[in-house]
C-alpha cells in the first residue's frame, strides 16, 4: 500500500507528494539541487551547534518509529 502526502515543494511551492522517489519532497530534480545549492552556499545553516539537551525530548520514543510518522 503506498502511501501518498501532498505538500508544497520548499523550492518553488508546486503540490508534490512527499514521499516521492528519487525527488521526494522536492517536486523535481532541479528544485532538489537548488536547495542543496542553498545549503552549500550557506543560505541555509543551522543556528547553532546540538548539544544532548536539544534530544532529551526523544530519549523515551520506541526506536524511531513515532519520528518517522508524517
């Protein structure tokens, strides 16, 4: 049973599913290589580094499975 969750692409806002192979969730190929491009340009960046307290909220789930539910 596949499953299908429609989202906008966070490159140019198109309607995509989300769990769609190989571009998922990214509506294409050329908008998945425009954010990579984003983070290596730095545009994108993570605000600061992760420490254990930023897990802690996740130390009690049942291996993973509860994170990967959309």
């Amino acid at each position: 049973m596949s499953t299908t969750r429609l989202i906008r692409c966070a490159t140019c806002g198109k309607e995509t599913d989300f769990f769609a192979e190989p571009t998922g969730p990214f509506c294409s190929a050329r908008c998945k290589l425009v954010d990579l491009g984003k983070w290596f340009g730095e545009e994108y960046r993570v605000s600061e580094p992760l420490s254990p307290d930023h897990f802690a909220e996740f130390e009690g789930l049942d291996g993973g499975g509860e994170l990967d539910r959309p």
